[in-house]
C-alpha cells in the first residue's frame, strides 16, 4: 500500500513517513500543495494524508479539485485546525476523515488502517475496456487471453489504468514506479511502455497506450469499426 504525505512541516512529514514505513507501508512526503497534488493526480497512491494549512494550494482546495477530478484516493486531513467548521469543511471538500494536531500515532495508525479496509475489496482489480488488471497476481486480461506482468509493467499498467484518459508525463511515471533516487530515465519509460502495447495486443485488448507529445501518456479504447 503506497501512502503519500502532504505537509509543509518537513520533519513531521518524515516523521511520518517513517512511522509509516517501520509498520509496512510504502511512503512518500510533499511539502507543499501544489507538488502533493500533482503526486496525487497520478492515482498511485492508496491514501493520501494531508495537511490544510499548505503553501501555494491549501488542503481544502487540493482534496475538492482531486475530487472534481474523479480521483477517489481516499484522504485524511491532518491538521490543528480543530473548529467544527473546519472539520465540516474538509468533510465537505471530499475528505473521508479528519484528524487534529497533537494526534497520537496510533490513532494515526488505526485511521490509516480503517481507510485502507475500506478501499481493500474494490483494488485487487482494475477495469477499462475490455481489459482486466488483477492486482493480486499480476495478470493483464481481455478478450483473446491473459498475460503476466512484470512488476515495473504492472506498476506502470497500474498507474495508466487509474488514470484513463488522462495524460501522465514521462517524469510523473518514471518518480512513481522507479523512485526519486533510480538512476533510470525517462528512455525506461519509453521501453516499458511498448513493452505493455505489445502484451496489450497480444491478448486482444482494445486499449491504447497514447502518446502526446510534451504531455505524456495515457490510455484510449478503440471503437469497433
């Protein structure tokens, strides 16, 4: 489960990305709103926790245009701001629940759990087209067959079907499935790419892998003719 962090405070981001990271999760910061919702706008990330108070997009706004977006990630607003409003505001904007600053960790960590039960049933696969991901073991499904993915192909499979027909750039995809600190390119990008076209045609699928140009990549369904 990949979790990501969106708080100005850069050591109480870290600290929670590692407490995080010490209780099985894969864990990423951003410090400021409009870096954290761009991480977020990919749709790799099975939570997002998040601050209100942010330089450059508050929290309030981040979590309404993600849901605007159609981006469902589930999000939890951590915040000092305790007023019933704010909690009535940053339920209103999308958040599924809002915990207050001083909070103890393992409350943090029973909501983080609670939130990911919830979201448990509807990932082990995702749909578009006639197409089928098993998060479970990996395999890509459609009409003329199946085939298993490597785990930088069902990363990368993962993080297009999510999106749709939104274009995710070369830099987006190759930070979310190689890492900041990968010495890979964005050539790897290009090559895992064609790697998932020619296993998409192979079992008869009717998506495509879309390139345009300074934008990225996302995924289109081909019409009958």
């Amino acid at each position: 489960m990949k979790i990501l962090v969106v708080e100005d405070e850069q050591r109480l981001a870290d600290s929670i990305v590692d407490l995080l990271q010490v209780n099985g999760f894969s864990a990423q910061a951003a410090y400021d709103g409009s870096s954290g919702y761009r991480q977020a706008q990919t749709g790799a990330y099975d939570l997002v926790i998040l601050d209100v108070m942010l330089p450059w997009m508050d929290g309030f706004t981040l979590a309404r245009r993600l849901r605007e977006e159609k981006i469902m990630t589930p999000i939890l607003m951590l915040t000092a701001r305790s007023e019933v409003e704010d909690r009535v505001s940053g339920l209103n904007q999308g958040a599924d629940y809002y915990l207050t600053k001083p909070f103890d960790t393992r409350e943090l960590l029973a909501c983080v759990q609670a939130l990911l039960r919830r979201q448990s049933p509807q990932r082990q696969a995702l749909s578009y087209g006639n197409t089928t991901l098993d998060l479970s073991t990996g395999m890509l499904s459609a009409a003329g067959g199946s085939i298993r993915l490597s785990a930088r192909e069902l990363d990368l499979m993962l993080l297009l079907l999510r999106a749709r027909d939104r274009n995710l750039s070369k830099e987006a995809l190759l930070t979310q499935v190689w890492g900041y600190d990968s010495n890979a390119d964005e050539n790897h990008v290009e090559v895992y790419v064609s790697f998932l076209r020619k296993k998409l045609a192979s079992i008869g699928s009717n998506l495509r892998i879309e390139a345009i140009r300074r934008l990225g990549y996302h995924l289109e369904v081909k019409q009958d003719d």
